[in-house]
C-alpha cells in the first residue's frame, strides 16, 4: 500500500489505474508518453507534473507515476539560488535536459526554453529548441506568452517540435508585470489570456500551463480549449497540474517565500538537515565508521622456501684462522 498526504492509501494497482497504465508484470518499461498523447488526455483523466533536474530524482518521479517532467527555468531558482529564471543559460539548460531525459522511458520530458532562446527571431528559436531534442533527449519544449511569441511558436512547430504554451504569470517577464503577481483579476487582462489561449492552439501547442490566474478565468480557458490545460496556482478546474519539485518537497531554504498555491508533502529541508547534523556529530566524535563499516586487509601467507633457495655457508669467525 502507498502512503498518500491526506491519510488515504492506495494500492499500487489504483494509482497505475488513476494514471492510465495497466501494471506490467513483464519486467517491460511502460509505453513512452508522448505529446499527442498528452492532448488526447483532455477530458479523461487529470494529468500530473512535476519539474526535474537531475537523473536520479527524474528516475524516482517516473517510479511515482508522473506524466510530464518540465526541465523548468525554475532551476536557476531553486538550484542555483537566484531570485528569478532570467540567467538561465541553454547551455545550463541543455545539460539538466539530458540529465532527465536520459533518466526516464515514460514521462514525456518537455525542455523549458530559457529567456531570450526564442525572442530574437524564428530561425534562432528553431535552433534553440532543437538542442532541447538532440542534446537534452527531450519530446518537446514549452515557450512562454501569448500572441508576441506566435512566430517563433510556429517556427519550432513547423521543424516538427511539440511545444508547451505557457500563459499568466510568465516568470520570464517579471521586469515587465512588476514582480511575481496574479494575472488576468481585471475583465480586461482575463479576456487577453483567453484570446491567448485560442491563438496558441490555433498555432498548434499540444498543452496550455495556465499560471497564477484567478481560478474562474482558468476554468473558463479549460472549457473554451481542446488541449489540456496543466494548472500551476491556477484552482482546480485544469486538466492538470504541476509544482516546482523543490517547493512541494520543502527543500526551499529557511526563510524563502513560497506561493500561496504550494502545498508541502513532504519536510526534506528539514530531513536532510538532522541526517547532516548526525553524520559531523558522529565523525567528529569517532563514531562513524564503525568496524562494520571499514574492510579487513588479506591475512598474509607465511614465506615459502623453494629449492632454487640456495642455503647459505656457514660462516668461520675470523680468530679460528689465526695460528
């Protein structure tokens, strides 16, 4: 049985229901996620995402039954320790790609397009975003806003690229909405995001990440849209949702601001803290390691006297030739 946050439990064979998978009792890895597959969720079951940055972590999030992992811009954040994503580098990006993609069989792995990758022109996006493909291992990027970023939308969409669209609170231009801030509270600003929206599926985006939008507005867009849209502070009328992984695991340092929207399934800040602290007590006070914890060298055998040996003289003291 599978321990859940609310207290309930399920056994593994509900949550392979709950996320569309029959168990496979062959040892075969489950079918790869793709983004048609994805868009063919909408209206059938809830999708869930996480972000990714690494191998290992990618590889728990795939055991778990996620569906999408975002190689989120994020990462500057909350790996890096900045306070927004905007010096998030391709290159940086590119490498944590591969990281996850490299990882997992399942989830469908969707490169995040850093800021200025794609708001030059179209044949540099197309560019950009073919390294999240052939170097990242991933099966499609997400590109943020609306109606400014249609040409390079189509661009990497003609060269055969799934995208993600990302409208609301787009973190990339936090210099230009004045900070981290609710989108789409006034009539006007939430009939933007809703022409956004269509246009961005009229472009072709298999998916819609809808972020920090009143929840109304954002089921208003679920309803009038036929792909997904994945929900991040956004209520629950989304076809899904995702978090920032370090947020809903409470490895945020002490004292970060995390959004409203967040809830916390787990203390690992807080974990890793008392099992550091253990660790220097225990090596600083001899402790650790124990005998078990430490190798024995092979005992050594005794010299062995071969007949090639020659056997030496016996020695004559040097007074007995005396006369």
């Amino acid at each position: 049985m599978t321990p859940i946050s609310n207290g309930l439990h399920f056994s593994t064979s509900h949550l392979a229901a709950a996320y569309g998978d029959e168990p496979d009792h062959s040892g075969a890895r489950a079918k790869p996620l793709t983004a048609p597959r994805i868009r063919e969720m909408k209206g059938k079951r809830r999708i869930a995402c996480l972000t990714a940055y690494d191998a290992p972590t990618a590889r728990i999030l795939e055991n778990a039954g996620l569906d999408v992992l975002l190689v989120g811009d994020s990462l500057e954040m909350v790996v890096y320790g900045a306070s927004d994503t905007l010096g998030a580098s391709l290159d940086r990006m590119v490498v944590h790609a591969r990281a996850v993609g490299s990882a997992v069989t399942r989830p469908l792995v969707v490169g995040d397009m850093p800021y200025l990758s794609y708001h030059t022109t179209p044949e540099e996006a197309v560019r950009n975003a073919g390294r999240f493909i052939v170097e990242g291992r991933c099966r499609a990027v997400k590109v943020e806003g609306g109606r400014k970023r249609l040409p390079a939308i189509r661009a990497i969409l003609d060269a055969e690229i799934p995208v993600m669209g990302h409208i609301g609170l787009t973190p990339q231009s936090v210099h230009a909405l004045g900070g981290f801030k609710v989108q789409g509270r006034k009539r006007a600003d939430a009939m933007r995001i809703l022409d956004d929206a269509r246009r961005l599926v009229d472009a072709g985006v298999f998916a819609l990440v809808l972020e920090c939008v009143p929840a109304e507005l954002a089921a208003r867009v679920t309803e009038a849209v036929p792909v997904p849209t994945i929900g991040i502070g956004a209520g629950p009328a989304c076809d899904g949702q995702i978090l920032v992984l370090h947020d809903m695991l409470g490895l945020a340092p002490g004292g970060t601001r995390v959004p409203r929207f967040v809830r916390r399934y787990a203390d690992l800040g807080n974990a890793i803290h008392e099992a550091v602290s253990r660790y220097a007590l225990e090596v600083r006070s001899g402790y650790f390691p124990s005998e078990a914890e430490s190798y024995e060298a092979e005992p050594e055998e005794p010299a062995k006297r071969t007949s090639a040996t020659p056997t030496p003289e016996p020695r004559t003291e040097a007074s007995s030739l005396v006369g």
